[in-house]
C-alpha cells in the first residue's frame, strides 16, 4: 500500500517542474490559443469537457479542430465518432487542413492550389493523426472500455453524446447516465475526455438563443459533474443578413478550476474550419 503522502508529494513535484509560470504536464492545449490562456494553459487529465451546440452550428467541426490540433502538439488523442465513418472524418480533416471546398475533395475537382493544399496537409497528418474509430454500438460502458484500453492516450474525443444508444431510458436519462460514467472514465483513465452534445432545452425562439448550462438537459447532469463546459453561437443562424456570417462565439459556460467568459472564431464554411479571430 502506498504512503498517503505520495499524491501530495507528486503534486509538489508537478509544481516545481512548471517553471516561468508554464502548464504542468497534466494540462494539454486544445491548440485555439485564446481558448487556452482562458483555461490556464488547456484541458486537464481527469476532465470532463462538454461542447454543446445547436443543430448546424459546428460542434463536430470544431470538436474534431481541437483532436487535430492537439495531436499536432504532440499529445497522444483518440478521437471516437457515431456520427461519422473514419473515412468520412478523415475526409473532413482532410478538408479542413487542406483549405478544401469538401466537395471538391469528394468529386475530386481540385485546382493546383487545393490539390497543393491537400497534399501538404496529408503529410502532417500522417505524422500526428489522431487515432479514428467508430463508437460500438452496445452503449457508453463499452466505449468506456474501449477509453480505458488505450494506452498513453491523453486526450479523447466522443462525438457525440447523443449517437450513444438508449436502451430502455428516456433520452434525458439516458444521456444523465452516460455523463456519470464518461466522467468516472476520465477521472480513472486519466485522460482530458471532450464529448459533443446536441442541447435538447434550447428555445431558439427566445430572445438570446445563446447557449446557457439549463440548455444542455441531461437532468442536469452536465452542469453537475463535467468540469468545463463550452457553447457554440453562431448569430447568423438566427439574425442572417446582418453582416455576421462566419463569426462565432465560444462561450465558456462552466470552468470548475478558473474563471469562465467567452472567445471569438471564425468559421470558414466551405472548409468546416474554425479559427481563433485573437491569434
């Protein structure tokens, strides 16, 4: 048995290793930097990350943004879609490292410049791709498995909480039950875990359809137990014509270790890439 004094004494360690104020090794940058000076450097192991967002409004682009960039940084990422075939998710990082129409990708009709782009991004990617798979079809505890086996991995991406199946509970108990377990998962894996949900709560018809925590339902489990919880906007979705296209708001609902706000991206339809409008 191992002395109760030895997680306080790796603690202690972890401090005097991050030196000029950088990161310990338990925090891992998401690659969008003004999302990670907000959370003090990036996501944490043990974390449980929730991005939440309308129909159409980018969760999965910029869920899987986030993998890519990641994994460019060197961190070990796992990136698990129902959603998705794995081809069609490198398809789409394809495109949106490449700066290609998706379309054009798909028939193949590419001019120099995009060809050139594709090319290029098809050399990093086979450096510091994350690693693809399908989410089983036999629910949350077997993905949870599947997380548990992989190892070194840091940070792990789900897309998205609602693909995983239900079983015999409603679709609020269901998604309560797979929050807890994806949590504990996190927590005993050690690995910073993003999931993507669809917000079963929100009234696009009230006044400011900006994402808030009572939108993501779950019976309120995500606003309980996940530590940081991110809300995608994007105005012109709701307000089209009035000069706002492509901006978007990152709102940064719930951050248990630090302070909470919001930051501004871009996103480039025609690519499914989003960019941080500060850096």
């Amino acid at each position: 048995m191992s002395s109760p004094l030895a997680p306080l004494e790796q603690l202690i360690q972890r401090v005097d290793a991050s030196v000029d104020g950088a990161p310990s090794l338990e925090t891992l940058a998401t690659g969008f930097p003004t999302l990670d000076r907000l959370l003090g450097g990036g996501v944490r192991r043990g974390d449980l990350i929730v991005l939440g967002g309308d129909v159409g409004a980018g969760k999965s682009a910029l869920a899987l943004a986030i993998a890519l960039r990641a994994a460019a940084l060197r961190s070990e990422v796992a990136f698990f879609s129902g959603e998705m075939t794995v081809e069609r998710v490198l398809e789409r990082a394809l495109a949106m490292e490449g700066r290609a129409k998706i379309d054009d990708l798909r028939t193949g009709e590419l001019d120099e410049q995009a060809r050139a782009g594709i090319g290029a991004a098809a050399l990093r990617l086979r450096d510091t791709m994350p690693r693809f798979a399908r989410i089983a079809r036999d629910g949350v505890d077997s993905l949870a498995t599947e997380i548990s086996a992989l190892a070194d991995t840091e940070l792990v991406v789900v897309d998205s909480l609602s693909s995983l199946p239900l079983g015999d509970r409603t679709e609020a108990e269901a998604m309560a039950a797979a929050v807890r377990t994806l949590k504990r998962t996190a927590v005993e894996a050690r690995v910073a875990l993003l999931v993507t949900t669809s917000l079963p709560r929100l009234d696009r018809s009230r006044a400011d359809p900006r994402p808030v925590l009572d939108d993501f339902g779950a019976l309120g489990s995500v606003a309980q137990l996940a530590d940081i919880v991110l809300g995608v906007y994007r105005e012109e979705m709701y307000r089209p014509g009035y000069g706002t296209e492509g901006g978007t708001e990152l709102l940064l609902l719930k951050n248990r270790n630090g302070k909470t706000g919001y930051l501004d991206l871009y996103f480039y339809k025609e690519w499914i890439r989003f960019e941080d409008m500060v850096d």
